[in-house]
C-alpha cells in the first residue's frame, strides 16, 4: 500500500525543526531514516498530516566529548557499525546496530528515530539503558538531557514532550577493560527480536565482578533494566557458568514476555535466562583485571 | 490539496525530473513516472529488498523513501550497472548460473550483492549469504544466486578489478 497524503516540510536546522512541529501541532510527526514510521504509512498505521523532514538539520559525526560519545541524531546505524570512533568510544553500541533490519534499513535509519521511535524490540534503545546513556532533545522551551532510564516510558511511547525533537544521544565512553555483549534471538535474520540482553561488566583486581549492568529488550514494554538483581548475585564474585545461570534464572523471573508470533510468551522467558547468561559469560570473558572500574 | 515539486534526479547517469507529490515514494516515480518498472514493489514495507536501488551509491528501499527526498541525489536501478546492452559481469554471473527464476527478486538481488562486493571485494560464501540475508527469493532460488555472487567475486580478484 501506499501512504496517504500530507504536507511536508524540511527543516534545515533543529530549532526550524521545533518550530516547524509547534505549528504542525499533533498532526505533525517528524521523518527522519523513515525505516519504522513509513512502513507505519504505507499500512496506514500512521497517516500524519505534516512530514518534518529533519534529514537536513544535520550536525556531524559521533565525537567524543570529556569522557561521553554523543552521536548526533541523524547518525544512521550503518554510521555506526562503520565509525572508528563509535567503535572505539562505545563498541557495544556497533555491535547492536549491526542486528538492526537489513542493509538499506541501516543506511537510512537513524538513532535519533530509533529512540523516539522506542519499539521496546529496538536494539538502541536496550543498549542506550544498559550504557546509561541519555538522550538530548530540543524543544520549545529549550534543550534537556534525559537519562535513558527516564526516557522509554512504554510501548512506542518517550519521555519527549510535544514539540521536541531528539538531537543527540549520549553515552559513557566504555573504558578499556570494561566487558561488553550485546545479543539477541531471531528466527530469521533482520526480524525484530524476540529476546535482547545487554551487559557490560569491570572486574576487580581479583578478577571478581566490580560492577555489571545488565538490560534484556524485546520482552516487555520498555528496556528492563536488570543490573540490581545481577549485582545481587555477582557483586564480588567471579562471573562463571554457575553465576551466570543464576542471573539469567532470576532475569528470566523478572520479566513476563508476551506471546508473539515467533515465540511464546513461556519460550521467550526461558531464552531470557539462555540470553542473559550467555551475554554476561561473553562481557566477561572481555573484561579486562582491574580494568574500568 | 498539497502541490507537487520538481524532483530532479541523475537517474543510471542522465538527468531526469519528475513532479512529485510528497507521498510519492521514489519506488512509486521511478516506476510509475519514469517507467524505470525494473524496480519491483514487493513488500513496501522495507522487508523484502527488491526494490533496492542505490541513493548516492548507498542501497537503500526505494519504498520508504519519498521521491522528494530524493532531489538532486544520483540514483541506481539495476539496469544502471550495466552499459547498455553489455551486462555488467555481476549481472553476466546471474546468468551464466539461472540464479533467476521468476526474475522478480533479481533486480534487489544483483544491486544489494553489487553493492556488497564493491565494499567487500574478497567476500566469501557465508559472508555474501550474510549479506543478501535481506533480500527474499520467494522461488527460494537461493543457491545459485550464492553462486552467481560468489563465482562473480572470484573472477572479479582473477581479474583484480572488482
């Protein structure tokens, strides 16, 4: 099918962009890659009056900034897999785009949609939560940062106010030593996942768990964010089969997955235990002694 | 009612314009409009591939881009690989292998493994499966596409122009 008809505008500069979107007022929705919001149209999901188009309100490559990678909105997942800086700063965030669709998908989905978007399948949005980061956005009464725990609220649902828009997102540099996975289960390549977990961990001196965050995605409304119950079970311990299985059995009672087509809600809860374990098994084994903590 | 725009596009290397409503996907005023028909509408929603064209050398679904996005950005369609009626040697390789069945995914096909060549030019098998992961051959022609592409690879470094 085809989209429906609306009215577009491009916005050549984010503070256009806001001013564009208060005029446009609720019929107004913002286009940025398009990957998820134009599948929406063509299926007559969504059937918006006015099309921002931001894609020329561009700022730049990710960069570093006094110990934080920001990445400009319009910073598309093929940008990340690819930028040396990305992979360097943050390669956990790489590594989630590259389980993003498809190719094309990659060369015009951006991360800026990709957490306003905040399908709770979305691979950005697990890993923004389980790094801590946050998301910049502009709006009219000017720019605030929101912690990304704060910022996926539930299903396709943000923390972003009418009238904003996400400039940037931001996240800690991962410091050498700091352990990291990202992995998720699909049945095919390039279908929303049907379970995500996102962990990253320092080691002590000893080679015992300093620190761990841990996020599984795709199996409630938003990012769960598991870290405390991981902490609860690793906090000074070595990280090994039997460590890790733990977490993933209390991970897997922590979340209640809804039936999809793929997988039911009881298969998917068992591959959170699968997927949790596996992740904080593989964020370890990088990890370095003594490392970022 | 919305007014229409002039899009202008270096189209498989000649100019080309087309006035677009903003709900016109560039799939819809390449076929359409322009009648390049060599870009299938499978899915429209960005699943399938085979309306891959590349924007700016980049592939990208044809389907979830609107055509005014698109204005002054060259734009490759599968038969813009190719010199007239001489075949570029990745599209020769289809050929030479029947890697085409009902021949509806082929266009996606021969532009997503071009494309992926050009920035992979030593792939291996698993890799170019890896890479046309997102295209769909609904005949499930799949194998001797894999063997077109890899076939194409291993010329093309005999050749050392890929």
């Amino acid at each position: 099918m085809y989209p429906s008809l609306f009215d577009y505008a491009g916005a050549t500069s984010w503070p256009q962009a806001v001013q564009l979107l208060q005029e446009g007022g609720e019929e107004a929705k913002v286009l940025a890659g398009g990957q998820s919001l134009v599948p929406m149209m063509a299926l007559r999901l969504a059937t918006p009056a006015l099309l921002i188009d931001v894609n020329g309100a561009g700022d730049g490559e990710p960069r570093r900034e006094s110990g934080r990678l920001v990445v400009p909105a319009l910073t598309r997942h093929a940008t990340l897999q690819r930028s040396v800086v990305v992979r360097d700063a943050c390669p956990i965030l790489a590594e989630a785009a590259s389980w993003i669709g498809n190719i094309r998908v990659r060369h015009r989905g951006t991360i800026g949609g990709s957490v306003a978007h905040a399908d709770p399948a979305g691979e950005l949005p697990c890993s923004l939560v389980a790094l801590e980061g946050a998301v910049r956005v502009l709006g009219p009464s000017g720019e605030r940062i929101i912690a990304a725990s704060n910022f996926f609220q539930t299903y396709f649902t943000t923390a972003l106010e009418p009238g904003e828009v996400v400039t940037a997102v931001e996240v800690p540099v991962i410091a050498s030593g700091r352990g990291w996975a990202f992995l998720e289960l699909i049945r095919r390549v390039g279908d929303f996942a049907l379970v995500e977990a996102a962990a990253l961990i320092d080691l002590d001196d000893a080679g015992q768990c300093a620190r761990v965050r841990l996020t599984v995605g795709a199996v409630g409304e938003r990012p769960v964010d598991l870290s405390d119950e991981a902490g609860a079970v690793l906090q000074n311990g070595s990280i090994d089969e039997a460590s890790a299985a733990e977490v993933g059995r209390r991970a897997s009672a922590a979340v209640d997955p809804p039936d999809a087509v793929h997988g039911s809600g009881a298969y998917r809860r068992e591959m959170v235990a699968v997927y949790v374990r596996r992740a904080l098994l593989a964020a370890a084994a990088r990890a370095g002694r003594g490392g970022a903590a | 009612m919305t007014a229409r725009s002039l899009v202008t596009l270096e189209l498989n290397g000649e100019r080309r314009e087309a006035w677009v409503f903003p709900h016109q996907t560039l799939m819809e005023v390449l076929r359409d409009d322009l009648g390049f028909t060599e870009v299938k509408y499978g899915c429209g929603e960005g699943l399938c591939g085979t309306c891959a064209v590349l924007l700016n050398g980049e592939s990208v679904n044809a389907c979830l881009l609107f055509a005014i996005q698109a204005d002054g950005c060259a734009v490759t369609t599968v038969k813009g690989l190719s010199e007239g009626a001489d075949l570029h040697p990745l599209q020769r390789s289809f050929l030479d292998h029947g890697a085409s069945q009902c021949g509806f995914c082929t266009p996606g096909m021969v532009v997503t493994a071009y494309e992926f060549v050009r920035e992979h030019p030593r792939a291996g098998r698993e890799e170019i499966r890896a890479a046309l992961a997102g295209n769909l051959c609904r005949c499930t022609g799949y194998v001797k596409i894999l063997d077109a592409v890899e076939a194409y690879v291993r010329s093309a470094e005999a050749d050392g122009s890929p």
